[in-house]
C-alpha cells in the first residue's frame, strides 16, 4: 500500500474517484443502440454490474425501464441509457420494485413521455452534480445540503402539485449517490490495505 492508513489517506480516497464516479450526460452516446451495444456500454462503465441483454429485458418486462423504440433496430435511446446508468447506482441499494417507485416519482407511467414531471436529461444531470458533491462531502456524514435541494427545485419550475414528489425523487437520488460513493470507497480501502 505503501501510505500510512491514517485520516488523510481516507480523505484522499474520498476525494480520488470524484474525477470518474459519473458519465458526463454529454458522453452519453447521441446515436440509437442496438442492445448489444448498450450491454458493452454498460459492462464497460459498470464492470462490476456484469449486464445481459436478460438482466436489461428483465428491467423492461417488469417496467422498471422503458420499452425500446418499436420497429427500430436500434431501439435503444439515450433516454435509455440515462435509466440504465441511474439504475446501475441504483442495483445495489434498491430493489426492484424500489427503483421502478423512485422512478414513477418523477416519470410516473414509464412508457408514456407525456406524463413526465421533469425530463430524463434533467433527472440525469441533476444526479450527474450530486454525485460529484458526494465525493467531496462523503466524509461530512451529510445528506445533502437544504440550500443547494431548495436551488434545484426552483431551478426546474415545476407545478406547486409536483414540487413534494419531485422533492423525494431528488433526496433519494443524493441518499443513492452518498451510499454508492460509500460503497466505492470502502471497497477502496479493502483493496488497497494490506496487512504488510
């Protein structure tokens, strides 16, 4: 390991993955996928997850994700893998079940884009900026700061009927990014120490 196991190397580790915990949405692919794409996307992003074209089905039969494009060979969308690689934070906090109501909090019917109270772009890249702040604050014992939760809710402009659903949506996605930025630093420290 060659580092002494103190708090300053914890807090490096803290700070070390912020730089690659997310896909930037702007690196999502812009083109359709066939699903064998999406799978090589995902197992390359998510080594550890080990994706299947059943464990992606599964997720659409139960509707958790939504139905590809119908008729299209590529039926695979960017919206698409916005759902796979939330969900894929998602796995190992949540069931299921879980995940398709965190989902339907902000999406509600999953195959039907005109009933969305905000868009998937917006669910992603509001998740994208607290993953990054979950990083650096992971040691703070926090669950996200009230200001910046308040700032992102008046940045979506959303109907006063919405406001408490989308609310929970945003707390649990920063709740699911502290635990997944836990979990990557533990397992960190697991691997890096050795009992030399």
């Amino acid at each position: 390991m060659g580092n002494k196991f103190d708090s300053n190397y914890i807090e490096e580790l803290a700070n070390e993955p912020s730089s690659s915990s997310t896909i930037p949405y702007s690196d999502l692919p812009q083109y359709d996928l066939f699903l064998s794409q999406v799978i090589d996307f995902l197992n390359d992003k998510f080594p550890n997850d080990k994706y299947t074209s059943n464990v992606v089905q599964n997720y659409i039969k139960s509707g958790v994700i939504t139905k590809p494009e119908d008729g299209k060979k590529r039926g695979y969308t960017k919206i698409h893998l916005v759902q796979l690689v939330l969900l894929s934070y998602m796995r190992p906090v949540l069931t299921t079940e879980e995940i398709k109501k965190v989902f339907s909090l902000a999406f509600n019917e999953i195959n039907d884009r005109n009933d969305d109270i905000i868009s998937w772009e917006s669910a992603y890249k509001i998740f994208e900026e607290i993953q990054q702040e979950s990083y650096g604050s992971i040691l703070m014992n926090s669950t996200g700061d009230l200001g910046k939760l308040d700032k992102i809710m008046d940045s979506l402009e959303l109907d006063k009927k919405d406001e408490e659903r989308i609310r929970v949506f945003v707390s649990v996605m920063a709740l699911l990014s502290q635990a997944s930025a836990i979990k990557k630093l533990v397992q960190k420290i697991v691997n890096d120490y050795s009992t030399e």
